[in-house]
C-alpha cells in the first residue's frame, strides 16, 4: 500500500512555528524603518494615525498586525508594504542582488562614458539628471497618493 503524505494541506499551508519567525521579521522591520528615520514610537503613531500603543505591540510581535494596519505603518514609513513583509534572508538577498546589479551597471556606464566624446558624455549626463529628477518626483508623488489613501 502506498504511504500517505505525513502532513494534512492545513499543516502545510499554517505552521505555527513559521507565522511566528514571520510576525517577528514584520516586528524587526518596522522597528528598523522606524529608526532608519529617528522617528519615537508615537512619532510614528501619529505619522499613522495609530495609537502609540499598537506601533508599540508589532514592533514587540506581541500580536499579528492587521492588514489596515501594515498599509498606514508602510506609508507613513514610506516603504512597500511588501518591504515590511520580508523575512531577514530575503532582504539581505535582495540587497546583495542590488549591490552586484549597481556594480554592473556601473562599470558599463563608465565603459560607455569613456567612449562618448567629451560633449556627447556632457549632454548624456544632464539628460540622466533630469530623468533621475523626474524618477524622484514621480515617487514622491505616488508615496503622497499612498498615504491619502491610507487615512
């Protein structure tokens, strides 16, 4: 006779253990943006419209955060809410993919550079400026319209 799966779907799907290292990477990284920006807690609570109380309780894991909750904390933090949601080895992942990427691109950059002619190099630069200015802005703006709807 063939031998069964050892776990029901729902063991899978929920496993207690796992929810929690999750609920603390969400605690460990609210805390981290929070700090990253030398907010207090209630600073951050008022950037939220939330009590001081419930910023308090998910920066200690001592409860799961609500959804509504994790929306207005990202925006008035102004990260993704997919940002706070990483677990410690996703981010650093992440962040080492990005640092390999930002080596690459600029080697090639400077490649490429060094191939222009002096003023074709000089216009090329001031047009990545104003596109960079632009990038800026265009966050700013959707970071605004986040929080907007947040409240």
């Amino acid at each position: 006779m063939a031998q069964y799966r050892k776990y029901s779907v729902d063991s899978i799907i929920y496993d207690e253990e796992k929810m929690n290292i999750r609920i603390e990477a969400v605690a460990e990284n609210i805390r981290r943006e929070r700090e990253k920006r030398n907010l207090s807690i209630s600073g951050l609570a008022e950037r939220a419209d939330l009590s001081a109380s419930c910023i308090s309780k998910a920066e200690m894991a001592r409860s799961g955060v609500s959804l509504k909750t994790l929306i207005k904390i990202a925006a008035a933090l102004e990260v993704p809410v997919g940002e706070l949601l990483e677990e410690a080895g996703e981010k650093q992942k992440k962040d080492s993919e990005t640092k390999q990427k930002i080596s690459r691109h600029r080697n090639l950059f400077e490649q490429i550079m060094e191939s222009l002619p002096e003023e074709t190099a000089d216009v090329f630069l001031e047009m990545i400026k104003e596109l960079i200015w632009e990038l800026k802005k265009e966050r700013k703006e959707k970071i605004s319209d986040t929080k907007q709807e947040g409240r």
